[in-house]
C-alpha cells in the first residue's frame, strides 16, 4: 500500500479538481469547496481541467481514459494535494490511474504520484488538515447518504458525520441502509435505466421515512438523481452538497430547485 504524502510544513497548495457536474450544474459547490479549503489554511488554486475519465473508463473505453487522465496528470502535478469534492471523482484518480498506465514505464510512476496525494474534500479536510469542526450554522434536521464510490473505493463514512456534527442547529438523522446505492451510478443509470429507477425509487423511501426534510451527500451525480426522484414523487425534501451545508452556503436554492 503506497504511503500517503507527509502533509508540508507551510500552507498546503491545493488544486481544486471542480469535476464536470459541479463545473455545469452547481457551481456553487465548488466555491463552497475553495471557503472550506482556505478556512482550513490551504492555498487553493484552479488549473485547467476536464473530465477525470471516469465514464470512459467505466465503459471501457481505456483510449479515451488514458487521454483525459494524462490531461489531468499533467495539469496536477505541481500540487501538494489534489482535492475533489467528489468521491466518484477522486475514487477514479486514486484508485484507478494507476490502473489505466499499469504497462507504461513513464506514466506509471506519475500516476501513482498523482493518486497518492489525492483525496475527497471532506475526508481531506478530516484526514489530512486535521480538521475537526467547521464554523456553520443549518436550522433543522437532515439525512445523509453514503455516495457507493467515496464509501467503498476511499472509506467515507465516519468524516462527513464528524463535521456535519459541529454545525450548530443541525440534527442528524440517520435514514435506514444509507449505504446502499442510489441507482445512478454514471452510465450505469444509462445503460440500466429500469434498474436505476427501481434503484432510485427505493432509496426515496428511505429518505422520506426519516421526515428529515433535507438530503445531503458527497457526490452531486447522486444528489441530481435522488432530487430527480423525490421531486417526480412530489416530496418536498430539499438536496444539498455536504459542503454547502459545512460552509454555510446555503443561500442558493437546492439542488433541482428554480
């Protein structure tokens, strides 16, 4: 098991790896993700970036793969950290780069390189800065859904919770099997549709069951497929990004909403 990079003396230079639903769909988490990074003594910056490959990868399209990750290889390299807030996202840098050059004798040490100082936001925030209570405040309570990619591929589960538990006015409610697939699953939910939406209908359940009237979760493709959902069933749960919550950006109206 490679080690993870020592955590350097001065302020941590972080690229922020936006990913492509929060670049088009909901900017706001991403300037949610650059405040929490910055409260945390991170010298944050941007750099050119496209999609991490992962629906390439995942439809086992490894050219195209390999294209866009040599992209974001480069474009990173020069960081301490590479932050996603994603779990899908990140989970395709860290465990799967590496993966992808296995047979390249030049590119495989950059990626290992690459995957090993990369990291989910919040579980960045937990695990590597130290971080153990944000300055927030959300009135009401709220369930969490544990994102398949961030839970299985990078072990989230205890951080979010962690943090969310230093919000003032929040209450937590934990809804029943949090840990089982919201049934998007990138183009699994293409692919599968039927599936995905018995899938989907399921977890909408389980998030009513708990009368919390917000969601929260780690990785907005999951978020845009349960909002999509609850608001088809005409239920009023609002869907937000752990990190709005954290920050306190919560001004923006929720995910779905006009």
């Amino acid at each position: 098991m490679p080690q993870e990079p020592t955590r350097p003396a001065r302020a941590p230079r972080v690229g922020l790896f936006v990913t492509c639903l929060v670049d088009l769909m909901r900017p706001s988490v991403g300037f949610a993700a650059v405040k929490l990074l910055e409260d945390a003594g991170c010298v944050v910056e941007v750099p050119s970036q496209t999609c991490c490959g992962q629906p390439a990868f995942n439809s086992g399209d490894r050219a195209t793969a390999r294209a866009l990750a040599e992209q974001t290889i480069r474009e990173f390299a020069r960081f301490d950290y590479v932050v996603a807030p994603s779990g899908s996202c990140a989970g395709q840098i860290k465990a799967h780069y590496p993966e992808l050059f296995a047979d390249d004798p030049n590119m495989a040490p950059k990626a290992h390189a690459l995957a090993q100082k990369t990291f989910e936001l919040v579980s960045f925030l937990t695990d590597v800065m130290s971080v153990t209570e944000v300055e927030a405040r959300f009135d009401g309570a709220v369930t969490y859904h544990d994102s398949c990619a961030g839970l299985r591929e990078l072990g989230i589960r205890a951080q979010p919770r962690r943090l969310l538990a230093s919000v003032e006015g929040l209450e937590l409610v934990e809804m029943t099997d949090s840990d089982v697939c919201c049934g998007f699953g990138g183009t699994f939910a293409v692919k599968y549709g039927e599936i995905s939406g018995k899938i989907v209908e399921e977890k909408a359940k389980t998030i009513v069951e708990t009368n919390a009237p917000t969601l929260l979760a780690g990785d907005l493709g999951c978020l845009m497929n349960m909002a999509g959902k609850l608001q088809r069933d005409g239920r009023a749960v609002k869907v937000r990004h752990v990190a709005e919550v954290l920050a306190g950006m919560t001004d923006e109206p929720a995910i779905g909403e006009a």
